[in-house]
C-alpha cells in the first residue's frame, strides 16, 4: 500500500498486495513443512494453489520472468501432489521454495518503488526443473499432462450416434478457424464435436487426436479445424450453430456429396464410445481430487471465512480519517473550553458538551483501533531469519512467540521490524552458544530465542530474550571506558547503566565483524528508531543465562495524555508517561556544583534540574525555586527535574508535527493546539535529558 | 451493450487480483457484477440468491473447485451459462467441463478482447 | 485586504501573471507574486519554538494549521519593529510548504507588464539583494519584486533543517 500518497492503478495495488500476502503465507507454510520435515496434503494443495494463482496474476500484469517462476514451482509441486508416495529431499525442496520466494519479494519490492521487474529467475527455474527431473527419476513416475490415466487408445475414434434415423441426412465439410491467441484450440474443436453430437449422425475430423496430442493446437492454427458430419437439421440451422462458436475467426461450411479422402480413411477406424471413454477419465481424475477437498475443507472453511470479513483499505484513506478525528477533537475543546465561556453558568450547554465530549472520545477510540495491527505478522518474519541463520551458522534454535495477538499502531509496526530483526540476529550470532558450549553448561542443546509482546499501562512492550551467554559487564565497561563513553567508575554504575552502553554510537566488543551483525553499526541504530516513535529500551543480561532487551512503545503516535506547564507566557506539554512526580521546591533544597549544574535533593537521592526558561530562553518572572514547580521526570536511563513556572492541568492532546520548514529542536517532540486556539509544544524528555 | 438491463455476472476466483481484473474488464463494458465468490462452495451458494444471467468459474480453488462447482450450479440451474477460467495444462478438466455443460472457457492470461468474444455470445 | 485578494485568486493561474502583491518594510516596497499567496491576515499571537534563527519568530495556528512565521525585517537585516494592528501575516504557499511573512502593512495588488520590470543592480549592496529577482516601475514608485522560490530556498530550508 502506498504510505507516501503515490497513487498505483488500482490493479497493479491489487496485485502486490496480493503476492506479498502469498509470499507471506508460502514461507511460513515452506518453514513448517521443512522444520517437520513432513508435507500434508493441505500444504501441497496450499502451496500448488499459490504458485498458481502468482502464475496467472503475474502473466496478466506482464511480469512474466515471476509467471515462469512459479510456473515451473508449480509443476514441482504438482508432481509431487500427484505422485502418491515419494522420497523428498525437503533440505532441497524448501530451500528452493525459499530461494523463490526471495526472487519474488525482491521483484514485488522493486515494482513497489516504481523500478522495473528486471530480476532474471532463469537460474532458479533451471534448478526448479533439475529438481523434478530429479525426483522422477528417483520416484520412476513420469506424468505429462493430466490425461495421463486414459488407457484407451483414443487415436481413433467416432463420435456416438444419436439415433439411426431414416430422415434425410445431409453431409457436410466444415473448416473452423479460431482467432490468435485464444489458447486450447484442441479444446475447443472438442467443444464444436462435442456439440454438434446432438444433431449428427456421424462425425469425422482432422486433426483426429485433439483430446491427447499437444500437436493438434499447432495443426488446427495452421490449417483450421476440418470436420465432416452429416445431419438431418437444415443448413441455416447448422450455420447457426456453427457460427455461435466462440473465437471463431472464420467458418467454411459446405453441403458436400462425399467426404474427401482424408476423412474417409477415418471412417474405417474403430468406432468406441466418446462419452464412454471421457467418463472413464473423468473418474480416473476425479478420485484424487475428492479426498483432497474432505482434508482440505476444514482447514481453508475456516480461512476463507475469515477472508470473507475483511476488506482492504489504502493507508491513505484511514490516515486522513485519523487527521479529522484529531482536527474534530481540537474542535470540540476549543468549542467546549472557549474563553468566552468563562464564568458564565451554562448547565444545559455543559451537559450537551459533555455528551459531544463522550462520542467524540468514543470516534477516537474506535478510529485508532482501525489502524492498530497485530504484532504477529512481524513476529513471523523472524521465523525465516531464525532458519536461515541457524542453518548457516549451525546452531541449533527454537523460535518462541508469545502475545502475537498484541495489537499496535500500524504506523509503528513499520518502525519496529528493522530493530527486532537486528536484536533476533544479535541473539543469535552473538548471544547463543554453539551446540558444544551449551552441551559443557548444562543447557539444551537447542537454543531458546523468546519474542513477546504484552499491554501495559498506555504502552506496549515488546521483549527478546534468549537463554545465551549474555552479557559481560566487565568487557562492555572496558569498550566503553576505550572509547571514552563512560567516566564514572565501573563501580558506580549499575547493571542497567553498563549495559545500555552497548546503544552508544560507536560502541562493539565483537571482534571480527560477522556477517549478520556489523561493527558497532547496530545497536545505536536500532535505539534511533525506537527513540524515532517515541519509545525507550532497556537492557538486562545475566552472565551465562542470557539477555533480555524490552523496547516499550507507545500504542499510538498520534494522541498522548500530557501534563499542561506553564513557563512565561508560553505552554509546554509533559507526556504523562515520562512523569514520575511533581513538587513544590524550597530553596534550600537545591545546591549548585563548581560549574554552576543545578540539583536538587528528594527522599536522599540528587536529582539533576533543568530550568526550562533557561533552556528555551523565556521570559519569566518566576526564576527563584519557590516561585515554581519541579517535575521529576525520565526517559530510560536518565531522571532528572524540570523547572516550571506552573501546572495548567492534564490534558490528552493530538500530536501536530511541527511543520516540516522547521525541524524541531532538541527536546521538542512536536506541537498541539489547545482548547483556546494556542500552540503548545510538547517536551521531549529524553532531548532535554541529553543536554 | 444495449438493452435496459445489463447482464448479471457473478464472479468466483480465490485470487482477488483475477476477480478484480475480470470485474473491472467487465464492467468496462456494460456488464453487472452482482457478486464474487472466493471458492466454488460459495458460488454454487450465491448463485442460488443471486441468479446471475452469467457464471465464471476459475478451476484451481480451495474447498470446491470449478469443476464441482460447476456441476452444482448446474444441478440448480440446467441452463446456467458458466464460463471456465482455466489455465495452460489443463486440458482434461476443460473438456470434462464442456461435458458437464459448460458454455465455453478462457485461458489465462487473457486480455480485455478476449473476455469479451466470449461474453458477446452469451 | 480579503476581498482584494478574493478577487485575484478567483482568476486563472495565467491571467495571474504580472500581478503582485505589494507591502513595505521599513522604507522599501516590495512585490510578491500573487500565485504564491494564500492568505493574508492580521499579526496574531505566535508561539515562539527555541533554537531558530532569530527571523523565524515561530508558529502559528492558522484554523487547525501550524505554520512557521518569518519576520521579514529581521530576515533582511533590518531593525526590528514593534508589531502593531496594521502588521500583516502574509501566508504564501511554495512547494508544499507554507509560511507566514510578517510584514509592517500591505498595500495592494497591482499588475506589472514584464516590460515595466528590469534586472536587479549588480551592487551587492543590502543583504536582501539576493532574494530580489527584479525591480518594478509602477508609475513614479519602484518595488523590489521577491523571488519566492529564493526567499526560502532550499539552501537556506536545508540550513534551517539541521538546526537541532
């Protein structure tokens, strides 16, 4: 979907949304089949159905270097549906499965930004035929096409009789040709015989084989199909029918006293049943394909009802409908909470604005809840990156997922992929232990990667852990003593403090850059984007046990309770989720360093204070401690106190970016607008912590 | 297309992209879709309500497939006119088609012309 | 003020040609062409955002929107003026982005063949020389026709951006 507002024909929208969903569930499917090391029938009939339905689609959009992709995977698995029992090398399968999905992802991602499908799969579809002529030599079945059960000798044959009646019969010779490009012409000169069986009393046609031989196609292209017959119905009625022939380019019908030479030879064949010999292949057929549906159906009954009650929406739409809800509620406070209002005694006005209060509260709730998506499609990417990597790596790993039903703003989602894939390869290139060292600890041999994701409070957070090595605090102390990062002794620091070193630009204790995890490129990255949407990580280890790293995430972007403060004439937004406490100071309370750096003492603790009319250069009166107030509040690390002139009063507030011709300063997150029409900005804890 | 009423089409695939295209196709040129339906269970249901002038019916689905449902709808209406959508290689199932009443089949890919050959005759 | 502006915007971009929108600062006229324009309003509260250049005097909220105002006597290196009821906002809309010019008044919309338009001198003397892309003759007065685009231009919108 596109999230900038670039507009795609709604077709090829369809399209991509389409293929990644296949993609999506082919790999999870392709995973599971390969960790089980066993294919259910449902699975084949799923993953043949897949590559099927991106065969079509992608031919009809012209992307035909993935039609042929999944064309020959479809043939693959095609094979292996219609072979009863056989030996499958699910190592190879899968990997190809796998690989193909790659391609085709890459492709999707390429045409998603307006680049073109130039991938060539031909390397991939050469292996995906490698691979069939492979299992058939070793499973010693060889099916050509779906026809392959019919025993008959079919080469020959004559139409059945309809009745031997004394009317007068006609002969005629009839020459069919069909438009280009309308495919099957076989097909559709059995149609004409099959139709014309009603009214004649004996057929006779070249090509003679157009149910088995692919060569007829040609033969009919070239020369038209060429069918003599002989009817008692009048020649009007005969041109009609014939004429209602679908994709018919041109029709020679002639009233003939003998047939020519070549379909005299015809007549001298064996005459067998037509209809016989169809029905005896259709039971052939049909017996797979019975016990496939009575499997199938519970589990896709199940699935398609679930499709049936969703739609699909563009982005767009549900962003601008987020935008005029947010507008609607700055609305509604600067009706309700009007200065003009003030003092008056307006008991039906306030019971009606309490009303308009509670439904606009209401629109708010239900419209965020549109854009909310649960974690789980995330979660399940990791899946693929867990098999990967422990195959590569050769490390024995188990994958557990736990609360992927936890829903988040979508706008989030994208943000937080990216960090939880670089945490899971971190865990698993640097965390886990090979098999040995595991074995030496007393641990399982398979290694435990845990993804959770869990509501708390206005929050979501989303945890990784492993049961791994952990963390050294004395190795990550020296690193970060080296490169100058920290200056207190390590004794002075906690746990906590040590190990969020490691988000530090700049900071890696890996010795040799591995594939999956850079230098010192990760971890500050990661902490980027987290900081990015709002949120905060934390990270907890315990030598030889393992490591756990929450990332708290706010639910939305958009809407936040915030504390309303006061400082000179200007208002500034707390998010009530960085507050700990406010108090009142006294003088005495705060003390002063050598440099001039402010702090106060609360319950024994010294807490370092940042006066905001200082920071953002204000003009107020109210500059001595006893005048304001002091807010305690924190971001992941640190906690200090903010100084205040004033509290207005709790407030949820719409987040308003600032416009883009300013780019915010540090420790404004943005802005909103209050009830009486004026700006607040919005405090970005961590930005004036960081001063 | 002329006439006060268009014609009814109802509309089963299970990829929603070739839905979307036929539809689109179609209603390009004076059809009505009245309905969709992702396999062949719901087709042979929704034609039921829906009495559409028209069926198409890919082959390859989950649940039923255009073969089957074929059959149905055509246990409930002898004279319904159904449309196979079918792909290369699948020769043998068209022709059972046929057998079993089919009014004509569309390979895929098809373009816009195509469909509507067909169509015109119906 | 509305109304003059109501009637030229109705008209079509082409027809909107050589009209400008003149307003003074300090002692000199200036001109801005009239498709860059979206609104014009009074001076009204703004809310100041830390850490910007000393022109750009902050936000406003302009019916629901936020919008970045530029005093444009700071911005030429003039001395500042006290605000007073005759000072205008005027909303001008380039690329996307929109900003508010505080100016000290606005005088009117008046149409200025190019032939009445000649080049700027080569002196660079006075800093807002750069954003003056030509000069006006409207009768005995001259005015200093601004280029929009280099008003905030993306040099000066990059410097702003990496301000943090």
């Amino acid at each position: 979907m596109p999230e900038d507002g670039v507009v795609r024909e709604p077709m090829l929208e369809i399209y991509l949304f389409e293929a990644t969903q296949l993609m999506e569930q082919l790999e999870e499917i392709s995973i599971e089949c390969e960790k089980n090391r066993k294919i259910s029938t449902e699975a084949i009939n799923e993953i043949f159905r897949i590559m099927h339905t991106i065969k079509s689609s992608s031919a009809m959009m012209m992307f035909n270097n993935i039609a042929v992709l999944a064309h020959s995977l479809e043939d693959l698995f095609y094979f292996i549906r219609e072979s009863k029992a056989i030996n499958i090398d699910f190592e190879k399968l899968f990997d190809l499965v796998l690989c193909g999905i790659d391609f085709i992802k890459g492709e999707v991602s390429k045409i998603e930004n307006d680049c073109n499908a130039d991938g060539l799969s031909e390397p991939l579809v050469l292996k995906s035929s490698n691979l069939l002529q492979d299992m058939i030599k070793a499973n010693g079945v060889i099916i050509k096409d779906d026809c392959q059960e019919k025993k008959e000798d079919t080469k020959y044959y004559i139409s059945s009789f309809e009745k031997l009646g004394s009317e007068i019969k006609q002969k005629y010779l009839a020459r069919i040709f069909y438009e280009d490009g309308c495919e099957m012409e076989n097909v559709r000169a059995y149609t004409v015989v099959h139709n014309l069986k009603e009214i004649a009393s004996e057929m006779y046609h070249i090509p003679e084989d157009i149910i088995e031989s692919d060569d007829s196609v040609e033969a009919i292209r070239r020369d038209g199909f060429l069918i003599g017959f002989s009817t008692s119905t009048s020649k009007e009625k005969v041109e009609e029918q014939l004429n209602e022939i679908v994709f018919l380019k041109e029709l020679e019908l002639k009233q003939v006293e003998e047939y020519p030479l070549e379909l005299k030879v015809l007549k001298a064949k064996i005459e067998i049943d037509l209809e016989k010999s169809i029905s005896e292949e259709s039971v052939f057929e049909k017996i797979p394909d019975k016990l496939d549906i009575n499997k199938e159906k519970v589990a896709n009954v199940i699935k398609s009802g679930k499709q049936q009650s969703i739609i699909s929406v563009n982005i767009s739409k549900l962003d601008k409908l987020l935008d005029l809800v947010g507008e609607i509620v700055i609305s509604e406070a600067m009706v309700t909470k009007n200065p003009d209002l003030e003092g008056l005694t307006l008991d039906n006005f306030n019971k009606a604005s309490r009303q308009l209060r509670k439904l606009t509260n209401e629109l708010q709730d239900v419209v965020m809840s549109i854009r909310m998506v649960p974690v789980s499609t995330t979660f399940h990417k990791m899946n693929r990156i867990v098999r990967d990597m422990s195959k590569k790596l050769n490390k024995e790993v188990e994958l557990v997922i736990i609360g992927e039903e936890t829903e988040v703003d979508k706008n989030i989602i994208d943000h937080i992929s990216d960090p939880l894939m670089h945490l899971v390869r971190n865990s698993l290139d640097h965390g886990l232990e090979e098999k040995e060292e595991r074995i030496a600890s007393c641990k399982p041999s398979m290694g435990k990667i845990t993804l959770e994701a869990k509501n708390a409070g206005g929050d979501v957070f989303i945890i990784v852990s492993d049961d791994g090595r952990g963390l050294d605090r004395g190795k990550i102390y020296e690193k970060a003593k080296l490169q100058g990062l920290v200056t207190k002794h390590e004794g002075e620091l906690t746990d906590k403090e040590i190990f969020s070193c490691i988000l530090l630009p700049g900071f890696s204790t890996n010795e040799s850059v591995t594939e999956f995890s850079g230098r010192g490129v990760g971890m500050d990255v990661v902490k980027k984007n987290i900081d990015s949407i709002g949120g905060a990580i934390s990270i907890d280890s315990l030598m030889g046990r393992g490591s756990i790293i929450s990332i708290k995430i706010p639910l939305t972007l958009a809407i936040i309770d915030g504390l309303e403060v006061a400082v000179g004439t200007s208002k500034y937004t707390i998010p009530i989720t960085s507050i700990r406490e406010s108090f009142k100071p006294k003088e005495n309370d705060v003390i002063a360093d050598s440099e001039g750096n402010e702090m106060i003492m609360l319950r024994g603790q010294a807490y370092a204070i940042h006066r905001l009319h200082r920071i953002f250069n204000i003009d107020t009166e109210v500059t001595s401690s006893n005048n304001g107030i002091m807010v305690m509040v924190e971001d992941n690390t640190k906690v200090a106190c903010l100084f205040v002139d004033s509290l207005i009063g709790e407030q949820q507030v719409v987040v308003k970016a600032l416009p883009t011709y300013i780019k915010k300063a540090k420790g404004i997150a943005g802005c909103t607008i209050l009830g009486d029409g004026n700006i607040s900005l919005i405090i970005d804890v961590s930005g004036i912590l960081d001063r | 297309m002329e006439g006060l009423f268009l014609k009814k089409v109802l509309i089963t695939d299970d990829a929603a992209f070739m839905r979307f295209s036929l539809k689109t196709m179609l209603e390009r040129n004076g059809f009505e879709i009245v309905g969709e339906a992702e396999n062949g269970a719901i087709a042979a249901e929704k034609y039921k309500i829906l009495k559409p002038d028209i069926v198409t019916l890919d082959i390859t689905m989950p649940v039923m497939d255009g073969l089957q449902a074929l059959k149905q709808i055509k246990a409930i209406d002898k004279s319904a006119k159904v449309i196979m959508i079918s792909a290369m290689g699948q020769e043998g199932i068209v022709r059972e088609a046929i057998i079993s009443g089919a009014t004509g089949f569309i390979v895929k890919p098809f373009k816009e012309e195509t469909i509507l050959k067909v169509f015109e005759k119906l | 003020m509305a109304d003059i502006l109501d009637e030229t915007i109705e008209t079509s971009e082409d027809t909107q040609k050589g009209k400008f929108l003149t307003f003074s600062v300090g002692r000199e006229a200036y001109g801005i062409e009239i498709k860059f324009v979206t609104e014009i309003i009074g001076i009204q509260e703004i809310t100041e955002v830390p850490e910007l250049p000393d022109y750009v005097k902050g936000i406003i909220n302009l019916r629901g929107k936020i919008i970045p105002v530029i005093d444009v006597r700071l911005r030429f290196r003039k001395e500042p003026k006290q605000y007073n009821d005759r000072t205008c906002i005027v909303v001008i809309n380039i690329k996307e982005t929109s900003v508010g010019l505080i100016v000290d008044n606005v005088a009117e919309v008046i149409n200025i063949d190019d032939s009445n338009i000649v080049p700027p001198p080569q002196i660079k003397s006075g800093f807002h020389n750069r954003y003056v892309r030509g000069i006006g003759k409207v009768g005995n007065e001259v005015k200093l026709l601004l280029d929009c685009d280099k008003l905030l231009n993306d040099d000066e919108i990059e410097s702003l951006n990496t301000i943090i």
